[in-house]
C-alpha cells in the first residue's frame, strides 16, 4: 500500500510507509540475479567500457565522488564517482589523469597493487577489476556477485588474494578468489551490509550492516563468526569504520535515534538525532564495554558523521561530517570515553580546545578519505565534484582536484539535490533529509513526527525510491501536494530556521522524481518476469486471485489512490485508515508495515497482513512461499 510523504524529500522523520512491504531479499532470488547477470555478460562478452583521459571529461552528468584509496607510496588517488565513473588522480601535480566509464553506479574501490585495483558497481551488481599502466585505467574483467555491493576490502597478503564484498541486496558477504576471479563462498551477514574492512594485523575481517545496525566480526583466517555486536541506544546509518592501534579497538561513527516526538524542543536538546562515535572491543565484547562520545555541540550539531579514520601516527582521529560539510578532529588518547550513552553532546571540556578537538568546514558534501600524512588528508567530496587535500594544522584546502564538470548553470534536481544532503535546513543543523532516508533509501527507523497529525505513534520511514509516482502520501494518505510536503518536512519537522521558498520545494521534488534503487533497470513487470520459473508465475497467479493483493497494489506502481481499514492501528493512532505503499523494491527493504513491527515480509505475511485479514483467502505454506517468491522479484 502506498509510501506517504508529509514531509520533505528526506526527512526519514517525516515520511511514513503506510503498509510497508519490503522484504529482506531471499538468497533464491539473490541467486536468480546473479545467474541472469552472468548470463547477460556471456551473451554479451565483455564489452571494454569507455575511457577517457584526464583532458575529456565523459559523457553524462556530474560525477559525485564517494569512495578513495590511495596508492601505497600514495602519489596516486583512485575515486569511485557513484555518477558513473572510476578517477585516477595524481596528487603531486594536482591533475586527474584518467578516467574510466562505468553504467552501474561505482561505490567503493580498492587497490590491490600498484598496477590492479577492483571496484564494485551497486546497480550492475559487479565487480570490476581495472589495470592501472602508465597513468591510465584499463578495464580488464567483471565478474556479478550480487544484488548491490556496497563495501570492499581486499586481502592482497593472501593466497590468492581475495576481495570481500558487502553484498547488501542479499545480506552477504561474497569472498572472490582474485586468480581465478570467482565467488568461492558467502557469508551471511546482518541486514543490508554496506561497510567492510580488514584490521592490520590480518585477523579480523568486519562488516557493517545497517537495517539493524550491527558489526559482524569474521577470523579472516577460518571466515567464520568471531563476534557481533550492536550498536548501543538504536544506532543507524552506520559508516565506514577504522581499527585503533595499540587496543586494536574498531571505531565507527553512527547516528543515535533517541525516540523522542520530533519537535523544537526535541531536536535542540538532542533528542531526536545524535551523531556519535562509538569505539567497540572486538572480536567479541558486552554491549556494556561499548564506549561512545558525542560530536554534537548545543546549538551546532554535526549533519551526517560518515567516514573514520586514525592518523598514521595515531594522535588524531578524523571523522567526516557530510550533511554539515565539514571535518571533525579529535585528539585520540585524550577523549574521554563514555560507557553507554555519553549524553547528547560533546564533553565541555573539549569544546574551544583546539589542540583536542576542532571542526574543519569543507562545504559541499565530504565522504571518503584518506591520510596523507600525519598532516594532510585527501577527501572525496560528492557535491564539489573534487577530490580535495586539507591541511589540518592550517585548517584550509590546499588543493582541489576536480574529477567532473561544473556546468555553469545547476539543473533543479542538482539544486534538489545539495538540499536533500544539507543538515543546515534543519534546526541546528542535526540531520538532513539523508539522515532518515540514506541516499535517497530508508534508514529502517521508526519517528513520531506529525505525519499522522499528532504524537505518540511513531511510524517506520518509507524508501523515497519511486515516490514522485506514488502518492498520495504520509501513511495515512491525506498529503495530496508533494511540493507542500517538501514545505512541510523543513519547516515542520527539521524545523528549520528560515521558511522554504517555493523554488526549494521545486526542486526537491525534482530530485525525488530521479531516485530509484541502483539496480533500478526498465519496467518493472517485465524487468522482474523470469522465463523458467514456476513458483514466480504461481506467486503472480496468487497476487492477482486467491490473495487478492490487487485490490489495493494496482498498476504499474503497484499502489492505490484511497485509503483503507486494515485492522493495523496502532495504540496510539488518530486514524485507523491506511494508504497501500507501493510493492516495488520489497528486496531492499528490513522492516515492514507502519510501525515497523516485522522484520521480514514472511513475518508480515503470515500474521498481520495475512490475505484471509484483509480481503484475499488463506494461503498454504507452499503458496505462501510463491507468492514471496514473487514480490520479492518486484
């Protein structure tokens, strides 16, 4: 039944599912991707994808650079561009010297030596390896692994080397033989993994999930589970992570939801979203030996922490803040940890202390970096189209090398677009539309906001994926003028300090109209049709005649313009009506129906929404498991 905005382009605190069916993705279908990938590259070969060198830019729009890896005598920078393209930048005479196109939205990238390195592409569910010789890229192999990966590590010490993906379409690791460029096994991991790395000393192998947030702990030697661990007090939006040298501690930054109704008052007490690191003993550790430290200053909150990382000498550690466009540096061996929850805000004690802890604006939107040295960082930056060197001591950009295009007019989406990731439209800047709809997706989070027309019935944040087709919206389907969402979600919900004007609610809705998932390709009900599949064709006989789904998820967006009584309220609720959210994309999503309370669409299935409860007949278990088998294909 159909997602329900109220308020803006991204504010997760916002914006309410109104029947959320989104289902963990099944490894026979994660296995049904893989498959038809493979047979789509044996038909096709192995089509060498455009290059270009660092004086052509590539056809197409802007590049947005997340991911970095430097070289290892780190001359040499290599950027995945989730605009559809792969850098290589050298840092001594500040030029990109070649670039590589890629359809398929590049995410992380890893060298494994000084002529090879690998990245993964989230919407062509690949890995790529690439040859670097003589100052350019070379495409040299792709080999599918999966619904979307994120995250890569590679152990280039082993034998063979091998390549670790976080595939977060089917909540697995896939450990790829780099010889014979094969996944030789999975690891299942929590839900929707997109962060992994490799500690030092060649031991442990984490990976971070995110719809729960949650570490799993892997002996890179025997790959099996060492250790998990969640993040204490409902952490989320978990980013990429570092080891501290000496305790060999893993250190990640995260957002805390602290549950609160999301109001003034809330949000300005840090009530509503902290950003905190957290520093975890591994392989294994009590939730009690959890350590955390806020970030967040009264006033002047920290947007979006992402990316940690230690200095080489390890005195400092470094944390991008992308939502306020800047760089947190706090001095290591003189924080002062908190077990449990360390309150809302950074400790007093180190606030105008620069030799502690000081804040480097960026502007645009910092992701990924890199030391340099003990000195200087490299930092991808998604929205300056750049890869940018800081000099920390002096708190200033020494350098700025531009991997894309700077039109000299911005279209609306790209206007929408800096307004979706800028936590300064919301008050004191605490969190931004990302923050409860991570690039454009869900967070998996539940948020009492006024969607519903008052407090104390918090509802699950829907994905924005398709949402521009998909109103009405707010779970209970009164919001008919997504532009007067966008209004709303600033100014209601973020609480921002100026009122929207009508231009920024244009083109936020601008941008919402372009998100899909990255894996997104052509119409969905021909898209998603195997040939030889009998429990797909049975699932889809089912939707349409004994469960009656159709009643409610109509059309090509499967959704519905009208609300319904479905016996689904919660305690708590002014409206018992709901509004069907649309069933497209149910395999990238954790937590179903309004209030999140089932993990899985099966869960959902077979006790709140059951056909026989709503308007279809009750289904035996083998039915059941194809009618799964097709939703989850949608």
């Amino acid at each position: 039944m159909r997602w329900m905005i109220y308020s803006s382009a991204g504010v997760a605190v916002c914006l309410l599912l109104t029947m959320a069916f989104w289902f963990c993705t099944s490894s026979s279908f994660s296995e049904s991707v893989v498959q038809a990938a493979e047979e789509k590259l044996t038909s096709a070969g192995t089509p060498r994808p455009e290059t270009k060198n660092s004086t052509t830019d590539h056809e197409g729009g802007y590049r947005n650079p997340r991911s970095l890896a430097l070289s290892a005598d780190k001359k040499l920078g290599l950027v995945a561009n989730t605009g559809g393209s792969v850098a290589l930048v050298d840092f001594t005479s500040g030029q990109k010297l070649s670039e590589i196109s890629f359809a398929g939205v590049p995410w992380d990238i890893q060298w494994l030596n000084d002529q090879k390195a690998y990245v993964t592409l989230r919407g062509k569910c690949q890995l790529v390896e690439m040859g670097v010789v003589e100052g350019k890229l070379e495409f040299l192999r792709q080999l599918p692994v999966g619904l979307e990966p994120c995250g890569l590590a590679i152990d280039s010490e082993s034998r063979p080397p091998l390549a670790y993906v976080a595939v977060s379409g089917s909540d697995e690791l896939a450990v790829v033989d780099l010889d014979s460029f094969q996944v030789f096994q999975r690891l299942p991991t929590g839900g929707l993994p997109q962060q992994v790395i490799i500690s030092p000393d060649r031991k442990w192998l984490a990976v971070a999930a995110q719809v729960p947030a949650r570490v799993t702990v892997f002996d890179l030697a025997t790959h099996k589970v060492a250790g998990e661990h969640k993040v204490y007090t409902d952490g989320f939006n978990l980013g990429p992570m570092a080891f501290e040298p000496e305790t060999g501690s893993l250190l990640v930054s995260c957002a805390i939801n602290r549950g609160f109704p999301v109001n003034f008052s809330n949000i300005e007490r840090g009530w509503v979203i902290d950003n905190r690191l957290v520093r975890m003993p591994i392989p294994q550790g009590e939730l009690g030996e959890q350590e955390q430290l806020g970030l967040d200053e009264f006033q002047k909150g920290v947007g979006d922490a992402y990316a940690t990382r230690v200095s080489p000498n390890g005195e400092w550690i470094a944390i991008t803040a992308s939502g306020s466009h800047e760089l947190i540096l706090v001095k290591r061996k003189e924080l002062p940890w908190m077990p449990g929850d360390p309150g809302d805000f950074v400790r007093p004690e180190l606030i105008g202390d620069k030799t502690r802890y000081r804040r480097i604006s960026l502007a645009g939107r910092p992701l990924d970096f890199e030391f340099l040295d003990d000195r200087r960082i490299a930092v991808a930056n998604g929205l300056k189209e750049a890869v940018e060197i800081v000099d920390l001591e002096q708190g200033i950009i020494e350098l700025s090398i531009a991997v894309g295009a700077h039109p000299h007019e911005k279209s609306l989406a790209r206007q929408g677009e800096e307004i979706f990731y800028d936590a300064r439209h919301s008050l004191h800047q605490w969190f931004s539309c990302h923050s409860c709809h991570p690039d454009g997706h869900t967070a998996g989070q539940l948020f009492d906001t006024q969607n519903d027309r008052g407090y104390g019935a918090a509802k699950l944040t829907p994905t924005l994926y398709h949402v521009a087709e998909t109103g009405p919206w707010t779970w209970h389907g009164w919001q008919r003028d997504l532009e007067n969402a966008m209004k709303r979600s600033i100014e209601e919900t973020m609480q921002s300090e100026k009122s929207s004007t009508q231009e920024q609610q244009k083109a936020l809705v601008a941008y919402l109209e372009t998100l899909r998932p990255a894996s997104w390709q052509g119409n969905p009900l021909e898209r998603s049709q195997p040939q030889d599949d009998p429990d797909w064709h049975a699932g889809k006989a089912i939707f349409f005649g004994k469960g009656a789904c159709d009643n409610c998820h109509q059309g090509p967006q499967m959704v519905h313009g009208d609300t319904f009584e479905i016996g689904l309220k919660s305690r708590n609720d002014s409206d018992f009506r709901f509004n069907p959210p649309s069933l497209l994309g149910l395999n990238l999503r954790r937590r179903f129906l309004h209030d999140g309370r089932s993990r899985s669409l099966r869960d959902a299935l077979e006790k709140y929404h059951a056909p026989e409860k709503v308007a279809g007949e009750k289904l035996s278990p083998e039915e059941l498991q194809q009618l799964l088998r097709y939703l989850e294909s949608l």
